[in-house]
C-alpha cells in the first residue's frame, strides 16, 4: 500500500480503528522476514504487514481515530502476541512515515472475531476516556460477511469495513474461503459467538493460559455500555492494553 488514505469521515469524530491481527512474531525483530512470522498458512506473513500498514495510515488520515491491533498469543512459540507484532511491525517501518500515530496505537487481546471487536471498543473506550462515535475495521476481504455480521450485532453506530490484501489466488485462497464459509454459517446462528463451540476453541486458542477476562454472555447492559458515551458498568478489557 503506497498512498494514505483520505479521512473517512468529519474528524470532529472520534473513530475506533480495529485490525483484526491473523499472525504472531517469532522473532520480534525481523519483522520484514516471513521467517520470522507463525501464521497458518505459508504465504501469509507479508499479509500480517499490509494489514498493519493499513491500519497505520487510515489512523494517520483520520487525527481523532485510536488504532488498535487487536489479538493474543496463539502460538507458544511467538515472543508477542498478534497485537503486539503488528505494532513491532509499525516500529520496524518506522509507522510507514507517519510516527504521530504511534501515540493513539494500542494492542488488545482477543481469540477470535468477535473477542477482537468487543475488547477492541473496550480498550478505545478506555483509552479515550469516552466511547468513540465510529469503527473502523480491518481484515481479510472474504471475511467482510462474518465480521460486518459480528459487529452489527453488538454496534449500533457507524461502522465501515476495509478489506486487506487477500491470499493470492489458489489452492490457499480455496480453503480460506471454503473455511469461512463454514464459520459464517455456524456465526449466522448465533452471531455474538456465546457458549459452545466458541468457548471451547477460545480456551484452544490461549496457549499461554493467561487468566484473562471474557467475555461470553449477549447481555444488554454490555451492549448498552458499547454503544453509550462509556459510562456505566462494562466487562473489563484485558488487563494488560497497552500503548
């Protein structure tokens, strides 16, 4: 990605930018080797780094927006977690040339879609002191279906989704999308992922076994915390947000 996108909307708003992170740092360092990534299929490591690029310079062309690199420790033998690679990332391209953005970047954790959108919104809302007016989403294109349906049952604010670079075109881009399209149907039937299977796979998820809160009840005072000025009860962010 070469240009920085124009704003998305009046920046007298204030805007969530959520990157839903797919890949964790062996090696935090070298961030530009695909060696140095765990990702689940070969070829994807150079997605991580478009992904977060993206992100970076839509919070660059949108001044009230806080970014957010959102996703934990999926694979045990990562030194950070997805959240905290994608920033390591920013730093090692030095933010892309847009360093101001480093300010306004959190990482968050989350196992799964929708463990990332809700902490995501927590971890702003906190940040911010106040909940933000807008999202702003980042992912993987032929995921737009099961993220746009994710976050329209738990937002009732605006919301815009911006694909990032896709597999290229072939037996892996084949099972990604088969793949999803199973998790959408399953996502259909129950859209704020509660109970079983989520549970179980979140619990797969946490490698580390970290003690974090979760999310995993549709309740109404949760959803009316996320759509409120951010005041009032709300299930905590994980404990370790951070700049």
């Amino acid at each position: 990605m070469s240009q920085t996108p124009k704003p998305i909307i009046d920046t007298n708003h204030t805007i969530a930018i959520i990157v839903f992170c797919h890949g964790s740092l062996k090696s935090p360092t070298t961030p530009h080797l695909d060696e140095a990534w765990n990702v689940s299929y070969e070829g994807d490591a150079p997605l991580c780094r478009d992904h977060a690029e993206v992100g970076v310079r839509i919070a660059a062309a949108n001044p009230r927006s806080c970014l957010v690199m959102s996703g934990s420790h999926t694979a045990a033998t990562s030194k950070l977690s997805e959240g905290a690679s994608y920033i390591a990332t920013a730093e090692y391209f030095e933010w892309w040339g847009h360093p101001a953005v480093k300010g306004r970047c959190l990482s968050a954790e989350g196992y799964d879609t929708r463990d990332n959108l809700i902490y995501g919104i927590a971890s702003v809302t906190q940040f911010l002191a106040g909940a933000p007016e807008m999202l702003v989403l980042v992912s993987f294109g032929f995921k737009a279906a099961r993220v746009r349906l994710i976050s329209e049952s738990c937002w009732r604010k605006p919301m815009v989704f911006i694909p990032g670079r896709d597999p290229t075109p072939g037996e892996r881009y084949r099972q990604a999308v088969e793949g999803e399209e199973r998790v959408f149907r399953e996502c259909s039937l129950n859209p704020l992922m509660v109970g079983s299977p989520w549970k179980e796979k979140r619990a797969q998820r946490n490698v580390l076994h970290s003690p974090l809160p979760r999310f995993d009840a549709a309740t109404d005072a949760y959803i009316d915390f996320l759509n409120g000025d951010g005041s009032g009860p709300m299930c905590p962010a994980p404990p370790n947000w951070r700049r």
